[in-house]
C-alpha cells in the first residue's frame, strides 16, 4: 500500500469555516473536505499549506498551530 503525506487547512473567518466539495467522479467523488493536499518530496508541512493553499484558492494564508494527525487507509 503506497503511502501519502498530506495537509489540510481549517480555514475559519468571521464564525465560518471554509470547506471544499471534491468533484463527482474519482474514489471520494462528492464529499467534502479542507482544502489541502500532498507535501512534495523536501516541503515541511508548513510549506506545503502554504503552496497547496495558493495553488487551490489563489491567495495566502498564515499557518497556525496545528489542529490534528491522523492515519487513514
């Protein structure tokens, strides 16, 4: 089974939290989910968000504490 490390951001402005339908086709087609993704081979996961963040909504975020870690197969 390969493996993946990945990031996601909670994003919370003015009492509401940002989440992101995937599209309908694929594995996880339709569900809802933080926006994220992969960390690329030398990124720390700070700078992952960072990227994947820029990359998806097109604009920049401060990167917090982090939330939570968890293993999912």
């Amino acid at each position: 089974m390969k493996h993946y490390d990945v990031v996601g951001a909670v994003i919370i402005q003015n009492g509401l939290v940002l989440c992101a339908q995937r599209g309908p086709t694929g594995l996880l087609g339709g569900r809802w989910e933080f926006p994220g993704g992969k960390i690329e081979p030398g990124e720390t996961p700070r700078e992952a968000l960072v990227r994947e963040i820029a990359e998806e909504l097109d604009c920049s975020v401060s990167v917090g504490a982090q939330v939570a870690s968890t293993i999912h197969e």
